[in-house]
C-alpha cells in the first residue's frame, strides 16, 4: 500500500508494511521534521514587481507549510503572495518590503485578499478560500498597533465598546472611509481635515483653541490652525495674507496693544473693511480691539471692528 499525505501539511501516512527498514527515518525526515517545520519555522520571500505563489511539495520542505512569512525587499508595483487553494492554515506574516506599493495577502483564486500594511507584523488565517486578518497589525518599531488598510469600513455603529482603549493611532485608519449610521465616542481628536457632507449637530459646546502671538512688524496668521487668535502688539504691526485661506471660514482676530499703547496695526490687500477704510487700533495702554472676519473667497476676508473692548 502507497503512502499519503494529510490535506494540510503534506506530511506522509505510509501505508501498511511499506517502506520496510526504513520507515523510521521517514517518520524523520517527512513528518516530525515537516511538523517542526509547520510550527516554529519562518519562509523569507523576497519581492520586487511579481506575485509569489507558496511553493507545496507532498512529504518535502515548502513555503506553504511554513509558520511565518518574511516579506522583503523593494517593491516597483503592488503584489499578490498567494497562498495556495484549500490550505486552511494560520500564519504570522512580517511585511518589511520598502517602495509605496501594497503586497496583498490571499488564496491563489480569491479576488481581494487582505493587504499587510509595511513595516507592521500581523497573524492571518485561510480557510482554503479566503485570507482575513486575526489580529490588527502591529508596527515593527512603535509596537503600537496600525491600519487594516481597507477602502472601507461600513458598520452601523461604532461604540466604545467596539474600540478599546484611550487612542486610535494617527495610522489606524488610512484612506478609504469610516461609514455607518453613527460613532459613539468620548472624545475623537483629528489631525487634518475632516469633511462633513450633511447637516451638523452639536448638543453641547463647539470650542476652537485661540493662537496666541507677540508680535512687531510682519505677522501671518496660518487659517490652518485654528479660527481665533490673539496678536499681541509690541511695535507696530502689519497683518499679512494669511496662510491656508478657506472659502467659508470665519473667526476673530483680538489685537492687544502693548503697556505704552502707541502700536498702529496695517493689513494687506487681502483684508476687507467697510467703505474700505482700515480700522485704526484704540492707542491706549493694554487696549483690546476685536476684528470679526469672514472668509468670501481667496482673495477676500471680510472684516467687521469693534474697538475699545472694556
């Protein structure tokens, strides 16, 4: 009776009576050295602009049987790691590729597949059809876990249950989208722009930080950072086009003269008064003037002054 080999690590069953005098050493050599393989042994695969598909050999050394997946080298074009049909497996996969190209994880004939982030460490499982991830990824150098890098991520809500812990990494969510009916949270910190499409309610308080800067001669204001600031004169002071101009903006400028109060204050084109006449600052010591403004456009900030703040 010929040998067999099992369906998911290729490891040889020999058959009744076979292999006489020698059938110790391929217990040896094609199963405990097959399984020792299967647990605690790792494939480098190098990759460059080609997929890879995980090599099988029945009763002999492969890639696919391995329990982790070293993945190098500099990338030139997005590529697949194929892992082939009907292994139903669970592998430790370190994505250490370099170059802006993603390797996606998947069976030889599924469509998607799961993309392993660069520079993170993650457990996937097969089941012979399809690869998912069992763990978020972690980053090789913070330790901290990073992105599943999907287009999208539909859910009906997300609470903070479904989210454990304090913080979502700046690189836990790349591209793509977060959509659903509703996120629950207690506190949501964003570190670029967020776009809202519809109607925007807030039931509580909507804060924005001031930006505080003492200041003589040219100042710039960065529209980025937040919508109210205050400029504290210790000369006299020209506001110039600000930086990061957005359309519908608006905020408030509180200009502060210094203890002599003397500071005149001057503005670049950009900034627009009624009839066009620039306001003059109160020339008292420590005197506070607010300048509202409204972003009309690129190249108008419509503003409105109300001097002498007491």
């Amino acid at each position: 009776m010929s040998s067999t080999y099992t369906t998911n690590l290729r490891l040889e069953k020999q058959g009744s009576g076979e292999n006489a005098g020698s059938w110790g050493d391929r217990l040896s050599d094609n199963v405990i050295d097959l399984v020792d393989q299967a647990v605690g042994s790792y494939t480098s695969i190098s990759l460059a602009a080609d997929s890879h598909t995980l090599t099988t050999n029945n009763g002999a050394t492969d890639e696919a049987r391995s329990a982790a997946l070293y993945l190098h080298g500099t990338l030139t074009s997005s590529v697949d790691v194929n892992i082939p049909d009907n292994t139903e497996k669970v592998y430790i996969v370190r994505n250490n590729t370099s170059g802006s190209f993603d390797v996606t994880i998947k069976s030889t004939s599924e469509t998607n597949g799961f993309v392993a982030p660069q520079g993170t460490t993650c457990v996937v499982f097969t089941d012979g059809v399809s690869v998912n991830p069992v763990t978020t990824p972690v980053n090789q150098t913070t330790g901290q876990p990073t992105t599943l890098s999907a287009t999208t991520i539909n859910v009906p809500t997300i609470t903070s249950a479904a989210i454990s812990g304090s913080t979502i990494n700046d690189t836990a969510i790349t591209g793509g989208s977060v959509s659903g009916t509703s996120i629950v949270a207690t506190n949501i910190t964003a570190k670029s722009t967020v776009t809202f499409e519809s109607v925007v309610s807030v039931s509580g308080a909507a804060i924005a930080s001031f930006i505080t800067a003492s200041v003589s001669g040219d100042h710039q204001i960065n529209l980025r950072q937040s919508n109210n600031f205050f400029v504290y004169t210790k000369g006299n002071v020209s506001i110039q086009t600000p930086l990061n101009i957005t359309q519908g903006q608006s905020g408030i400028i509180y200009v502060v003269q210094d203890s002599g109060g003397s500071n005149t204050l001057s503005f670049s084109d950009v900034w627009k008064f009624p009839s066009g006449n620039n306001p003059s600052l109160t020339r008292e010591a420590s005197a506070v003037d607010a300048l509202s403004f409204f972003v009309r456009g690129v190249s108008a900030i419509d503003v409105a002054a109300v001097k002498n703040l007491k």
